[in-house]
C-alpha cells in the first residue's frame, strides 16, 4: 500500500502548477494538527498598534477568525530576539508591543494568549527563537553581551548565542523551565535551534550536530522536569537531508545546519516537528514523505509557505497550497500555515479554502509515547432541554496520569449511542468547564462527553439517554387556556321515549 501511495504522489508531482488541484477524498478527521505561525517581530502580524486595549482587541478577533477555519495549534512568538512580550526576569520587552524594547505594555501578552487559545479550544506553544539575539546594537542584543559577554558571537552585523559553548544550552533550558513553570503552555516550540546558515563551522559536521544536540537535550530535560506533558517541538528547515532520488540542492537541516530533527524524534527529544516546507513539486513532496517515514509514530505538521501566494513575493498559485493541503491529509499528517495574517487575510483564498478543507473540528493527536492511560469517562451527564439550547452538565472523571487537570470534548448526534470516532459529530473540544449549552435550532440531537488528560488521551464517552424519535401531538390551545372540561351527555324527548321502548 505505501508503494501504491508513493507512486501516485509522483504522478501528482507531473501536474502543471497552475491547474485544478486533482480532489483527493480527504474528509476531516478527528485527530489532525492544524497549526498557525503567529509572528510578533516587528509587529508584522501581530500587533498593529501600541495600545494595550488595541492589542487584545487585534488578537482576539485573530482567534476568532482562526477558530472559524478549525484551527487548533497556536505558535505564539513569545521570545523574539533576546526580547520578549511576557514579563521575564532573564530578558527585556520587546519594542512590537510599545515601540520601544524594554517598556512594559501593562499586561502580559503571552498570559492573555494562552486565555484566549484555551477558551477557543486551541493549544497554544510558546515559539522561542533560540540561537539568533538581533542586530549588534538593538537593545535585546546589548542587554544580553552585557550579561554574558563571551557567549554572544557577531556574524556579520547580527548577534547569536555560540551554540559550541555548553552555557548556551544552559541559559537556553533555563528560559524554557521558567516559560513552563509560569504558564499553562501546551508546547515550547524551538526556532532556530541550529548554526546560522553564515557561521564558518571549524569542526565536523558531526560535532556540530551533537553541540546542537546537547542544547536540545538540556532543554528537554528542563520543560519536562516541570511539566511531562508540555510538547516539545521545533522548526527545522524543510528538507532533512539528500534522497537517494532527490536532492536538496544544498540547503537541508542534517548536513548543512547540524540540526538532526529525526534523530531527536527517534530519541524522544521532541514531541513534534513543523518542518519549514517553503517549496513546491519535488522539493516538497518527497520530502515530506521523508519527514513521514522518519516520524517515529510522533507528530509531524509540516509549514506551507502560504506568504508565496502573495504578488509581492512568489505569486505562486492556489493551487499549489491545495494540492499540497490534500497530500499531507492523505499521508495523515498535519499542517502550519506561515505566517497567520496571510492566513487570515484570506490571499488568493486560503481561508475560504482551508474553512471547506477543515469542514468539522479536529483534535491534536494524544501523545501516547508519554502516557498511554486514558482518563476515566465522567459518571454523570444531565441534559436539559431548553426552547433554543440544550445545556448539558457532567461530572465524575478521574485523571489517571498526573495531569494538572481534565479537559472535556463534547459530541452530537441524531443518532443513538453517539459514534465518537466520527469527526463530524465533533461540536467542541478541550472545554476545561464542565457545562456547555448547545443551540438545538428545533432538532432532537443525543450527545457524548468525554474526558481528556493533558495529553491528550481520550476516555470513553459517556452518552444523554436516547431522544424520543416521536413526538406526542400538542394541542397548543390547551397550553395556553388549559385543557377544557369534558362534554355533559343531553338527554332528549326523542331518546327518553326510545329507552323506554327498549325497556319494553
């Protein structure tokens, strides 16, 4: 079966760019990682302004729109270049959200982020950039010389940590345990995490590997002391290495950038992987393929290049975005979009696409190489009927892996007992309450509730007693002027002289 897959993806790599995608049956699964990029640097997505009300008004209708396309992985940009847009005592503020770095904005844009992911059912990763501090002499850059002068290297007019020194790894796992400690993060997300594509590398390439590798490792060990079950995962460049039928044409992660993201996969580095897949026919298909066979049965959601679809930078068509969507679903893996505001700014029809694309919710899958034990599904679920809403109310899960707490995935159906393994009967995900009302819009609808740990290990569900299928016939006069008195027998002239007859 996988050599048929592979053969027809090489047939889709002779289809001309620009024409109509070929409609692969990709129905919406349940369990699928749709991830978004959402960049802070600059404010080149977010945000637009430098008032406070502004910047939570902006992200919340960027949520918003995201939610609508089904989206459930948020890559929030929180350490940017030496700076960040959460409150830290390693780092200053990032200028994006005042306009000038190291200012506070008042509030703490990470916090509010991972609020309002969480209230839409989204993850949300923090997106550290690791090794790169910015320009020489922005303020991010000189605050961190001043800390540790012999770790910071200029190449060029650009500043980066020396990924050759162990105290780089160390700072770096500090960074990511104090983000864990302090926020309810689903993920640290590492950027970056490789040489500089203009470092002259003066050891073997192999001892560059293990350097970064060991940067790696200190950080895992550091998020996952605090909290097992925050992802780990990275953005390693699009192409691991040279295929033995295609190329790489020189720029991959293994050899070029020493950055061995399938062996941190095979060794439990990392949780997660979001390739940066800018490309198109054989620099991406057969890549991804790789990046499938080598996933270790861990999650892997490659990043499409959706910017290219605008004018002022490839103007590459539709297309290629679709087509590339329908292989990636077929291969059961997920995707990223980079970056959100070409997303959300719909360029040449992403979003209406990808709204169709995306037709029901879908969850992350559970990350069974941590834990593998479901919760227990609640006890208790209570429906109450209302004129426009069911509201249903449930308890009585239990936790079996050591999470901070359980989250709960509600599904509907007309049918009963309601079949969970179908995406399409999916109405909300990863609620952290343990209530919901659901508009019914007239229909008689059975419901399930289950329970998932935070790693996402799903319990069996609990089902609402089955919904009559017939309904008695309403007299509505009798619900508003009560029911009327039964009719009194009269007794004619005629029917007195005919019972009299028949007493005869």
């Amino acid at each position: 079966m996988k050599t048929i897959i592979r053969l027809f993806l090489l047939l889709i790599l002779t289809l001309p760019t620009q024409a109509k995608p070929f409609q692969l049956q990709a129905p919406s699964p349940k369990h699928e990682v749709r991830a978004v990029w959402l960049t802070t640097i600059g404010g080149i997505d977010w945000p637009r302004s430098h008032s406070a009300a502004t910047q939570k008004q902006e992200l919340t209708q960027i949520l918003d729109q995201l939610q609508k396309a089904n989206i459930n992985t948020i890559l929030f940009q929180a350490r940017v270049r030496a700076t960040t847009v959460f409150p830290s005592d390693m780092e200053p503020w990032d200028a994006c959200l005042t306009g000038k770095a190291g200012n506070s904005p008042g509030y703490d844009a990470l916090q509010y982020c991972i609020d309002e992911c969480h209230k839409r059912g989204m993850e949300c990763h923090a997106w550290i950039v690791t090794i790169p501090v910015g320009k020489w002499n922005t303020y991010g850059c000189q605050q961190l010389r001043k800390k540790l002068p012999k770790l910071i290297v200029k190449v060029g007019d650009e500043g980066y940590m020396n990924p050759e020194k162990p105290e780089t790894g160390d700072y770096l796992a500090k960074f990511c345990r104090e983000v864990t400690r302090r926020y309810d993060v689903d993920g640290i997300h590492l950027d970056y995490i490789r040489y500089p594509e203009t470092w002259k590398l003066k050891v073997s390439r192999p001892q560059g590997r293990q350097y970064i590798t060991d940067i790696v490792r200190k950080i895992n060990r550091a998020v996952k002391s605090e909290k097992p079950w925050v992802k780990m995962s990275c953005s390693p460049i699009g192409k691991y290495d040279d295929l033995p039928r295609y190329k790489s044409s020189g720029w991959n992660a293994n050899t070029t950038v020493c950055q061995d993201a399938q062996g941190w996969m095979r060794d439990g580095l990392m949780d997660a992987l979001f390739p940066m897949m800018y490309f198109q026919g054989n620099n991406f298909y057969p890549f991804a393929v790789n990046w499938k066979d080598f996933s270790y049965g861990r999650i892997v959601a490659p990043g499409l290049a959706v910017y290219m679809l605008h004018p002022k930078e490839k103007n590459w068509d539709l297309s290629v975005i679709q087509r590339e969507m329908y292989v990636l679903r077929e291969q059961e893996l997920g995707c990223t979009f980079f970056r959100s505001k070409f997303f959300t700014d719909n360029t040449k029809g992403i979003y209406t696409f990808t709204k169709d694309f995306n037709a029901t919710p879908a969850l992350v899958p559970p990350m069974t190489w941590e834990k593998k034990q479901a919760p227990t599904a609640p006890r208790v679920l209570d429906v109450q009927r209302g004129m426009t809403a069911d509201r249903l109310v449930w308890r009585g899960a239990c936790d079996l892996s050591g999470g901070d707490y359980l989250l709960y995935n509600i599904y509907a159906s007309p049918d009963y007992p309601v079949d969970t393994e179908k995406a399409e009967y999916l109405v909300a995900t990863r609620l952290k309450g343990e209530s919901l009302s659901i508009p019914h819009k007239g229909r008689s609808l059975n419901y399930a509730v289950t329970a998932t740990d935070r790693y996402g290990n799903e319990s069996s569900p609990i089902c609402s007693r089955e919904t009559l299928r017939t309904k008695p016939k309403v007299d509505f006069r009798e619900l508003i002027m009560g029911k009327p008195k039964p009719k009194t027998k009269t007794t004619t002239k005629s029917n007195k002289k005919s019972k009299k007859r028949n007493k005869r």
